[in-house]
C-alpha cells in the first residue's frame, strides 16, 4: 500500500466518523465547511437542479453537512475503500459515493455543473499529478461550471512561517502526505481553462485566524504545550480576513 493510502486508511480507523478527520481544528474545518456551503447556495442560483461532484469526501461528514442545510442531490467520490465505508454507513439519502482516483474521474466529459474539494490536490505529491487533476476537474464539468478548491499553498504557509520566525517559534512543516500548490503556477495552469472569480478575501478567509491560532496563541504560550480548539483562539475565527497568512486557501473558478 502506497504512504498516501496508508495515511488515510490509518485516519479512517483512528477518526472514524468525527468532524476532526483529515483536520484536527474544529475551527477551520468549520470554516471551510461555511466557504463550501457558500459556494453550493451559489451554484444553487446559477443552475436549476445542478448536478454535483465532491472529489474527495473523506468519511462523508461534509457531505451529512450539505445534505442537512441544502437537501442537494450529489455524487461524492474519494480514494480511499475505508472512508468511503464511513461515508456509505451515514446513510444520506440523494449522496452517492463513488470510490475514484482524481487522476481519471469515471465520468464522461461535461456530466457536471460544479465541482468542489477540501483539501484533496495536495494529496497529490507531484505538480505533474496535481495538473492530472486539475485537468480532470475541468474536463467533467461544463462549459459555464462552476469549481470551488480549498487546498493548501505554499506561499501562504511561506508567509505565516516568517511571522512565526519573527517571535522565534520554529517553523510548521507541510504534512508528510502532502504537496502544497505554488500559487503563481497554480493560477497560471488553470487560467487555460477556468476564470477565478474569487475575491481576494475570499481566497484568505482563514488568514487572520491563522495569525492568530499559529503566531500570537504559540508565542503567548511559549514554553507550554499548544493545544488548538479552545476559546482563546475561537476569537480569531470570527475576525475578518486581513493579510495573506494562511496556507489553507479557496479559489472559486469558472470553466471557460
């Protein structure tokens, strides 16, 4: 079994169906999961019954979410036979999940009106493999689709590891599992298919909590154990993005 697999199989059996899987911080995934309904209610006005495609649904908690606050039909595909295990025991009515490798989507081109990941590109570990990807994304959808990806990048992790750097806090390292997207070849790869039409405060919406949770809290605490999810940190999350600060990022694209 290839470390990606691995990864994930291990995640499956220590999380389960908990909101904590594949992102120990309540408070980003929270957030991510508010950019994510967002984007659905979007799309929600710019098609009538629009078909749907979550690449990388992991033990289905994003799509139970989905399902509760817009009653959307989708399909939710992952790579994983043990989350996707999780996900099918949740039981959601309209959600079908679909075991699948971003790099060869079983659909035929054009099939859908959106698209839509949570970290998962990242899990790719080569640029090669993350362009794959990409090009399948756009290939699925429809002239017009709309695609929303919040994935890690590097210049953002970059940016908050100076900072940390400023107060002598040792820098944070990208996962063992993953490949952070350079924004600049990024957004030049996808330019060829798509329009970004996400704000620049759409994109940093995690940023001033990230200063925050990952600069200020550590360099108050230093010394102790840092431990996240606590009311201290809350208070960032509620805070208007400012700054460029976070790694985790959303990029709202329209196929060409």
């Amino acid at each position: 079994m290839d470390p990606i697999h691995e990864h994930y199989r291990a995640e499956a059996l220590e999380c389960g169906l908990s909101k904590q899987s594949t992102m120990r911080d309540v408070f980003v995934r929270d957030a991510e999961l508010k950019a994510i309904l967002g984007f659905l209610a979007r799309v929600a006005s710019a098609f009538d019954s629009p078909e749907l495609l979550e690449v990388g649904c992991g033990n289905g908690y994003t799509a139970e979410r989905i399902a509760e606050a817009l009653g959307l039909c989708f399909t939710a595909v992952d790579f994983s036979p043990e989350m996707l295990e999780l996900a099918r025991s949740r039981g959601l009515q309209g959600v079908r999940f679909d075991e699948a490798d971003l790099r060869e989507l079983p659909y035929a081109d054009g099939s859908f009106d959106a698209a839509f990941t949570e970290r998962c590109l990242i899990n790719l570990t080569s640029w090669e493999e993350q362009r794959r990807g990409l090009d399948e994304i756009a290939r699925v959808l429809r002239p017009g689709g709309l695609c929303l990806l919040i994935e890690g990048v590097a210049d953002g992790l970059e940016r908050l590891n100076a900072a940390r750097s400023a107060l002598d806090l040792p820098p944070i390292q990208v996962p063992h599992h993953n490949l952070f997207l350079q924004r600049t070849a990024f957004l030049d790869y996808v330019g060829r298919r798509f329009d970004v039409i996400s704000a620049p405060e759409e994109e940093n919406f995690l940023s001033s909590y990230y200063f925050g949770s990952r600069v200020l809290y550590p360099a108050l605490h230093r010394g102790k154990e840092v431990e996240y999810n606590n009311r201290f940190i809350e208070f960032f999350s509620l805070l208007p993005a400012y700054g460029e600060y976070s790694y985790v990022r959303q990029f709202i694209l329209r196929k060409h």
